[in-house]
C-alpha cells in the first residue's frame, strides 16, 4: 500500500492517478474490512496532524435508533447528540499523539444547550478547547447559527477565546472575550461570543446561582416535525401558483379564489409554505407569530414577524385538511 501511494504521489496523468487511487483503496478495504473509510485507509495506520471538516448536521430525533446507541456507546456522548458532536470525538482520534488540531465548522447548539447532549460534549472539549469563532451573518443559507471550534488532543490549561467577527471571510471582531478554563463549567450555556463587555464585566460576576437553584426545570415537548409546524404567510404568490395550476386548488377541498384578495375573503384563508417547502391553503386562525430564538430578534420592540407555527386545539376546515396531509406522510 505505501509503495501504491509513493507512486500515486509522483504521477502526473489523471488516468495514472485515478487507476493507483482505486488500486490503493482497493488493498485497504482488504486490509481494514469492507467498512473502512478513505480517511482510514489513506492514513493506513499514521495519524493526522490537522483535521478539518464540516460534519453533518444531523438533528438526534432523525438518527436511527441502533445507529444513537452505537454512536452514543463507542464516543462516549449523550444519547441525544446530534451528528456532528461524535465527529468532533472522531477527529481527535485521528490526531497524532500531540500537537495535533481539530478546526470544524459546526452548528453552535453544543454551545448553549447543556442539559439537551451538549453537556457532554462541553465536558470532553473543556481541558481540550483552544478557541471558538462565530459570525453575526448566518452560514450556507441555512436558519441555524454556526461556529467554528478550534481544539487538540492534549490537556490545555490557558484561557479558552471566544471570538465574535462580523464574517467568517473578514477580519473585523465584533466581540472578544477570554475566559478561564476553569471557569467553562460543562452543562452550562457557553453564551461568551455575543455577551457584551458591560454583561461580562458587571453583571455576571454576580450572577451566583442558576434557574434550577429555586425551581424544578423541565424541557418542552418536541416533534422532530419542525417542517411540518414551522411556516411563511406566501399569500402574494397565491396568485400565481393559481394561474399555473388551477385544479390543484380545486381538489384542496374547493378554493375558489383566484388572488389574494379572494382567499382572504373566502373565510380568512391564507396561502403558506411549510419548511418543508410545501405550499397549501389554510385557515389564517389556525397560525400563530414565531420567535424561534431571540438571535432572529434586532431590538426590543417586536415587530413584522414572518415566521409562523401552527397552533389551534379547533382547526378549521382546510387547516383540517393540512393536519390529515401531515398524518399520510407518517410524521
């Protein structure tokens, strides 16, 4: 295999290249079995001295349930980790013995979620975290907030920095704070990218106790079906979804409107589409205003909120109609 790799190294033709490439993964999966990774049979048996990556992202209620106990039991994580938290386990498994560094790009839930998988991964990052960068704009398009954390595979006792830039791709800081490492307490909220320096400096040193001090905290209920509740009031293209196809509509229990105007008039309908990026029609009474996380939010006063969720305990007729659509797709 390394002599395979030595001569892939010096080719100089695209078809020499790929021929030695396949010859060589086809040796490792003979060596490290059918599941090996190319990672793996690339290093074949040497260890990385920088990894960097993007994991997936992963949501724990969408892992099957055998895969959650295998991940959970050989990385050592909570059970209800996303993804992308046993990735940051498996790059450092792949480091060499020291010095190496984990750069990833990822969501920054483990960040502020102690009690719901991110505690564990707080714990196995605290003696190991060299820095965490965020940015205010939002990463690849998606509704989610990332960070890229810096780590090794030694046991670091200076500061950890948290770095708050306006943009990934530029070098302006909005906010920087440095915190001790013993004061990274796993299970808590790591908020230190976006705290403001007064918040840092006057009132956290006081702030001694924790909400579970004085009462008992439970989580909320949860879907997994956030495509499904979770919505936009597209009312302005009502009319011309209508226009392309009329009989959809028609079968969509007999919407007769033929604007916006006509759909609001028709019983207060409103036309929706779903994060799932399905559109229908329902009833506007069955829809409440969201605020997802007060990140969506630029000042106190709250205002123009696009985000809807469904809500109703007395669905109306197309809302009906909606909610039998979620049953017939297994939600």
């Amino acid at each position: 295999m390394r002599s395979v790799k030595d001569r892939y190294t010096g080719a100089h033709t695209p078809a020499e290249k790929m021929e030695l490439k396949q010859k060589f993964f086809e040796l490792g999966k003979q060596v490290f079995g059918p599941t090996a990774s190319s990672l793996e049979v690339y290093l074949i048996g040497r260890k990385a001295n920088i990894v960097i990556m993007n994991p997936p992202y992963v949501r724990q209620e969408s892992i099957p349930k055998d895969r959650k106990e295998q991940y959970a039991k050989t990385y050592n994580l909570d059970r209800k980790s996303d993804v992308y938290a046993y990735f940051f386990v498996r790059a450092v498994d792949l480091l060499a013995p020291r010095g190496g560094v984990v750069s990833v790009i990822s969501s920054d839930k483990w960040l502020e979620t102690g009690g719901y998988g991110g505690e564990s991964l707080q714990k196995y990052l605290s003696k190991r975290l060299i820095a965490v960068y965020g940015q205010r704009e939002r990463s690849f398009g998606a509704d989610v907030n990332t960070v890229v954390s810096v780590f090794t595979n030694e046991m670091l006792e200076e500061p950890v920095e948290f770095i708050y830039l306006e943009s990934y791709s530029g070098n302006v800081v909005r906010n920087a704070v440095s915190m001790k490492r013993s004061d990274l307490k796993p299970g808590g909220k790591w908020f230190y990218l976006r705290a403001p320096k007064m918040f840092m400096e006057k009132i956290y040193p006081k702030l001694t106790h924790k909400l579970g001090d004085f009462a008992e905290i439970k989580r909320g209920f949860t879907t997994g079906a956030n495509d499904f509740f979770y919505m936009k009031d597209v009312s302005h293209l009502y009319e011309a979804d209508y226009l392309a196809n009329p009989k959809k509509f028609e079968e969509w229990g007999g919407v007769k409107a033929r604007n916006e105007k006509e759909l609001r008039e028709q019983g207060g309908l409103i036309y929706i589409e779903n994060e799932g990026g399905e559109r229908f029609v329902i009833d506007a009474k069955d829809v409440k205003p969201l605020i997802r996380s007060t990140k969506e939010l630029n000042s106190f006063h709250i205002t123009g909120l696009s985000k809807l969720c469904l809500y109703t305990d007395d669905p109306g007729t197309f809302t009906s109609k909606y909610i039998k659509w979620g049953g017939r797709i297994n939600l």
